[in-house]
C-alpha cells in the first residue's frame, strides 16, 4: 500500500493533483458549513420544494447533446497532434451552442416563474426563477470546465472555486431575512458568480461561432457517448427525485436532497484525480494506441484513491450521526441514509478505467455500462418505492445500479484490450 502511495506521489502530476485538490478540498468544506448554516434555516418541506423545480433543471442539463463528451476527448486529442486551430474551432462552436440551447431554457424558466407569480404561488415563482439562472450557467460551466481540464489550467479553476466559496459565505445573512427566499436568491448569487469568474478566466478565449458541420460532428461523436453518461447521471437522479416526490411527498424529498448533498461533499478526493487524469487518457491514445499502456496510467491514481476513500468513508461513519445531531437536527432522519451514500466514495474511485472506453471511442461498450447500471439501479427503486420502504432504501437501490455499472465497466474494458491486442498481433 505505502509503496503504491510513495510511487503516486513521486510522479510529475502530484503537485497538480494535489493543487486541484487541495482547493476542492477548501471549496467543499466552505460549502459544507454554509449549507450547514443554511439547513438550520431552511425545513425539509422548503428544501424538497426548490428541488421539485430542480427536476426539471436536470432533464434539461443534457441540451450540450454530448458536445461536452466530445470535446473533453477532441481538445487534448487535437493539440496532442499538434492541430491548435481546429482544436480551438471546435471550442468555439461548442461554446455558441450552449449559450444559445442555455438561453432559450432560462426563457421557458423565466415564463413559468412569471405564470406562478401571476397565480400568487409566490413560493414556485422563486424556485423557478432559481432554475432560470442555474440552467444557463450549468450549461454554461460545463463548457467552460472541459476548457480548463483539458488544458491542465487546474490551478486557476481551483481559485475560481474559492471564490465563489467566498460568495457563499457572504449570502449566508440573506437566511435570517427570510429562510425560503434567502436559499433562493443565494442559489442565483451563487451560481452567477461561479459563472462570471471562469468566464473572466478562461483558457481558451472564442468567440461565439456556429458551424454546423462541426456542432454535427462533435454532437455525431459526442451524443452516443454522453446520453449514456446523462441517462446514468441527471436523468436517474432526476427521475429518482420526481418519483420520490409523487410517492413520499416533498419532505421526504427534501431530506433526499440533503442526503444527496453529503454525498456529493464527500466525492471530491476521487473525482478530482478522475479529472485530472481523463484529458491526460486521450492525449496518450493520441500519441499511442496502447491500450494496457493507458490501463498502466490508470492503475496508480486508481488505487491511492480508493485507499483514501476506504479510510474517509470509515471515519465519516461513525462522525455523521453526532455531527448531524449538533449542525441539522431539523434533518436528523437522513442520517441512515448519509451513512450509506457514503458507500458511493470507492465505488466512484473505481470508475476511473472506464473513461478509456470513452477515450477509445468504444460506445458500445461503455452504453452496456450505463444501461446495466441504470436497469439494475431502476428496478431496485421500483421495488423500494413498491414496497414501501424509505430514505435508506432508496440510496441502496441506488448504490446497487452503481456498483452494477463499476462492474461492467471493468469487463467491458479488459474485453477492448483483449480485442485491441488481437487486432495487433493480426
């Protein structure tokens, strides 16, 4: 174990893993402790009615059509082979597209929090509005952090982050003038801000640029790949969301987004190596065809991140309940269930080989991935929601579909280099 960790931490990616993640880091325990904050104001019933709009937020996410899959992979691809321009063409008609998909969903957004005020559902107007912002600057974020990813621009990400993590802490008066509106109107404050800075910042400065032929060829490229990504992602996660509120009701909901919010806090150690190491699986498939050379690369970083993992997940267990207990007693009953999602933190450490199938343009294998986890992962909540049970079961269904996916993942990748390997020796 040591000697994988001295072998990882000796390499020349270290100082930029550990910039990225230091900042993640800091980022994430800002944002703890405001949403802590935040949750001694705010219920369960008020938190599961701004996430009923969120739904629909998370249907939409996926309007980038895959642009994002295929840039994250073209942009390192291209300036691996030493074609700067048309990596920077391909930039700036993915960038028109998502400001322009972004737009029109903030409109229809914009509309429904007019028609609520208009019916005096003052409530839904809000959570509406919230959306008409966070969907723009989702899509819009998304863009830009494929640019700084794949141009290794971490440390200039990672301060961009911190200072929105500075915005969240200066919103936090706005929960003691009113708890609903104030998460409300922090949740727009918040997200522009992030917004605005990685604009200001940006390594690849476009302008905005249509081109059809390209937008089709990164969508041909893209869509097959991410609609998998999307369907295992923000359209479970969403349906998930919208078929606990029909069946449990919007307090269960509300206690489902706090879960899902701890568990998403915990993430940050494995998905900030995965980010880290994806652009550099393309530039090496770009220079070299070698796939158990990639799975070389992966190995290190893979395991470092599950150990970390293992030891934080042992830790955060006996830690949540006392410290639930202490900083949001109003959401005491998500405890059981924080404790299981805290399971997902190896599992997403483990995931990091199967963005060589991306890398790879293996779409066939990596839509089994998504598929089995999505089929095994539905059919459990349909016989959680069924049976009657609650919080604690709907996270293991989930868990369930995931580790499915993990599974398959790691076949699917040992199957392309068998088949890689054959195809060679022929």
């Amino acid at each position: 174990m040591f000697s994988v960790i001295r072998k990882f931490s000796s390499s020349s990616t270290t100082k930029l893993v550990m910039t990225f993640i230091s900042g993640q880091v800091f980022s994430s325990v800002i944002g703890i402790a405001c949403s802590l904050v935040q949750v001694r104001f705010v219920s369960p019933i008020q938190m599961g009615t701004l996430q009923s709009c969120a739904i629909f937020t998370s249907y939409l996410s996926f309007l980038h059509l895959g642009t994002f899959t295929a840039l994250q992979r073209e942009l390192p691809y291209l300036v691996g082979k030493g074609e700067v321009d048309k990596a920077r063409k391909l930039a700036g008609v993915c960038q028109g597209w998502v400001v322009f998909v972004g737009l029109m969903s903030s409109g229809v957004f914009l509309v429904l929090a007019l028609v609520s005020l208009f019916r005096s559902e003052y409530a839904l107007a809000a959570g509406w509005l919230v959306q008409s912002f966070s969907v723009f600057f989702i899509l819009y974020t998304g863009y830009l952090g494929v640019t700084y990813r794949t141009t290794s621009e971490f440390a200039v990400f990672t301060k961009s982050n911190v200072k929105v993590s500075l915005s969240s802490i200066l919103t936090l008066p706005l929960l003691g003038l009113s708890a609903y509106y104030g998460m409300c109107l922090r949740n727009i404050i918040i997200a522009a801000t992030q917004g605005v800075l990685l604009h200001y910042y940006r390594p690849i400065k476009v302008s905005l640029f249509f081109d059809w032929s390209i937008l089709k060829s990164l969508i041909a490229f893209g869509f097959p790949l991410s609609v998998f990504g999307y369907v295992e992602t923000s359209f479970w996660l969403a349906t998930q969301n919208y078929l606990v509120s029909r069946t449990l009701g919007t307090e269960v909901l509300g206690l489902l987004a706090f879960t899902l919010l701890a568990q998403n806090s915990i993430l940050i150690i494995p998905q900030s190596i995965n980010q880290v190491y994806m652009p550099r699986i393309s530039q090496h498939l770009g220079s070299s065809a070698d796939l158990r050379g990639i799975v070389r690369l992966c190995i290190k970083p893979t395991i470092v991140s599950f150990l970390l993992s293992c030891v934080f997940v042992l830790v955060a267990w006996f830690s949540v309940g006392p410290a639930c207990r202490l900083l949001a007693p109003k959401y005491i009953e998500a405890v059981p269930a924080i404790r299981l999602s805290l399971l997902i933190m190896p599992l997403v450490s483990l995931r990091l080989p199967q963005y060589i199938l991306i890398a790879a343009r293996k779409r066939r294998a990596y839509a089994a991935c998504s598929v089995t986890g999505l089929f095994v992962g539905i059919a459990l909540l349909a016989m959680v929601l069924r049976s009657g049970f609650g919080l604690s079961a709907i996270i293991l269904a989930y868990l369930g579909g995931y580790f499915a996916m993990i599974i398959m993942s790691l076949f699917q990748v040992k199957f392309a280099i068998v088949q890689n390997s054959s195809t060679d020796s022929a």
